[in-house]
C-alpha cells in the first residue's frame, strides 16, 4: 500500500471505525461528486434486496453524503425514515476526494467524461498531489491526469512541489532540487547522500551526481535543463581539497545559523521542519545578488515585487513572533 492509499484508508477508515448512528434520510444533502444523475434502476434493484445497507458515509460538518446516494435512495422507496450513516470531519475538499474514490473502488463505476471531471476538481483543491496520486483516486493514468493539469482552462494554483503516492514531497523542477541539495552540501558536507536527497526532494541517484559534479568542478545542474523561463539562482561551486574540512564551497554559503538547523536532526526528521530547511537555503543569496536582482528589475514590475516581498516578510515575522511565544511558553 503506498502512503497516498494510506492517506485515503486513514481518512475513511477513521469513518469506518465509528459506530454507526441512525439519522433522519431527510437531514441529509445529495452527494457532491462527480457522478451525474442516479441510476434509477439501481436503485430499484438495492430497493428489491432483503437485509440491511453497509451505513452511507457523510461529511459531518455539512451533512452532505460522501459515498451511498442509491442506498439512501432506495431507504427513502422503502420507506425507510432513518438511514445508518458513518461521519468523516475532514475537509469538504478531502471528502470529495474520499467520494471519487469510493465511486471508483466500488458500486457503480464513474464514465471517462465523470473520472475527468473528478481529477479536474482534484488539481485545483489538491495542486501538491502528483499527477500519479490523482489518477490513483479517480481510475485514470498519470500521463491523462497530466494532460489535464496541462490543459486546465480555470486556473489550478501552482506548487513547487508535488506529493507522490509514496508521501515523499519533491520539486517540480529537479533544477530546484539539485541546487538546493549543493547547497545542503556545502552547509554540512558531513550528510549522507540519503539524507540529503531527504531533504532536498530528489532521488539518491541525483544527489550522487551532484555531487560528482561539484566535485569535477561543474555546475550542479546538466546544461540545457533549466526550463523556459526559469532562472536559477546563482550557484557556483568549486572543487577543494579534501584536507581543508569541507568536501564542497558555493559562492552563497549558508551562514552560520541556517548550517547550524540543518545539522539539526529534529528539523531533517519531519516533513515541516525539511520544507522550513528547503525554504532557508532556496533564499540564501547574497547582498550582490539581491542588488543583481533589483536592478534587473523592470519599472513595471516594482508595484508587484514589492508588495510580494512585503508579503514574505510578514509571514517570516508572523514566524518569528509564533516561535518566540512558543518559546516563552515552554520556559
């Protein structure tokens, strides 16, 4: 089982383990997926069976129904005046996900056209999800899932990173990984490779080429991989002697501070405290790069860039002040 079907099994299994409750059928919302109309002779064929129904699941905050609209309505041609019912309390998000793939793991299976539909709404509430993660929820291929982020006519929000069904969190542009895994080089060149592709996103086999190549005194990433429009942050290395104590040197080495986190092994041992490293080292430019950049700046663009760095700065404070009072708290 990969760690997205985990996911999927621990959302509603957490459902599953509650006992069921009887509730009004008329207290309930119809299903909010991406089936189209009931099969009324479904229904009529689950109104005939003797017995009772496995309980429908439903988002408890909305009361809408998640998985089980042909059970309940063949409760409502029985009669029936309460129905057994599981909760979930995640997301309305995280519920249409847990819809699509009930739909597609059993009963009546979703058409092409409602599949794509599903990974359509998928791409815009879930955009870190790889596209493989999405096809395994909606009973569609990675390579169709692409197509459709690629083709999407709404916009889909964009994340540098994506979520694989194994869990492991990885950039979109493996440029991005491969430069930060030379600068985690540089900012402990004691790491394993294994940890380094960790924290950097990328696969073992790539941080081993990195580091081949900053050692062979070549840039970290191959020529001609940067993609159209991607401008990487300036990152030199240069080889040096092994004798000297550090087996890699950039032209923006981390200080002191940042060195000292990604030692820290409670930070690389979660997933939060890697994306707080990852993000620490992508913004360790120096003083001429920033000056680089801001006279490179068109007019037009200033408005923007500021009122982003504006931004980035609150949220940075806002970090600090939180870190600062959980401090104060644990004294």
């Amino acid at each position: 089982m990969t760690s997205r079907e985990a996911w999927l099994d621990g959302h509603g299994g957490a459902a599953a383990k509650e006992p069921p409750t009887r509730i009004p059928v008329g207290s309930l919302l119809p299903a909010d997926s991406a089936r189209g109309a009931l099969d009324d002779k479904h229904v009529q064929m689950l109104t005939a069976l003797e017995g009772d129904f496995e309980p429908v699941l439903v988002h408890r905050p909305t009361l809408r129904v998640i998985d089980g609209m042909h059970r309940l309505s063949a409760e409502v041609l029985r009669g029936r005046q309460e129905i057994a019912v599981r909760f979930f309390d995640g997301s309305e998000a995280d519920a249409y996900v847990l819809s699509a793939r009930a739909n597609v793991r059993h009963g009546l299976p979703l058409t092409l056209d409602e599949r794509r539909t599903a990974a359509s709404r998928i791409l815009r509430s879930h955009p870190h999800w790889s596209d493989r993660s999405i096809a395994e929820c909606v009973g569609l291929s990675g390579k169709t899932v692409g197509r459709l982020r690629r083709c999407a006519t709404e916009e889909i929000p964009q994340s540098p990173t994506r979520t694989g069904r194994d869990g492991t969190v990885r950039p979109v542009s493996s440029e991005q990984g491969r430069l930060l895994a030379a600068r985690l080089m540089a900012a402990d060149p004691g790491a394993s490779l294994r940890e380094l592709a960790r924290l950097a996103g990328v696969s073992t086999a790539t941080v081993r080429d990195v580091r081949d190549r900053v050692l062979r005194g070549d840039d970290p990433v191959p020529a001609g991989r940067p993609a159209a429009g991607e401008e990487p942050a300036p990152l030199t290395p240069a080889r040096v002697p092994q004798s000297a104590g550090a087996a890699y040197r950039c032209d923006v080495p981390a200080t002191d501070t940042v060195r000292r986190l990604v030692k820290d092994p409670s930070l690389k041992g979660s997933e939060p405290g890697r994306l707080l490293l990852r993000t620490l080292l992508a913004t360790e430019l120096s003083e001429q790069q920033w000056r680089e950049i801001a006279a490179a700046l068109p007019d037009h663009c200033a408005p923007l860039v500021r009122a982003a760095a504006a931004r980035r700065a609150a949220d940075w404070a806002a970090l600090a002040g939180a870190v600062s009072r959980g401090a104060s708290g644990a004294a």
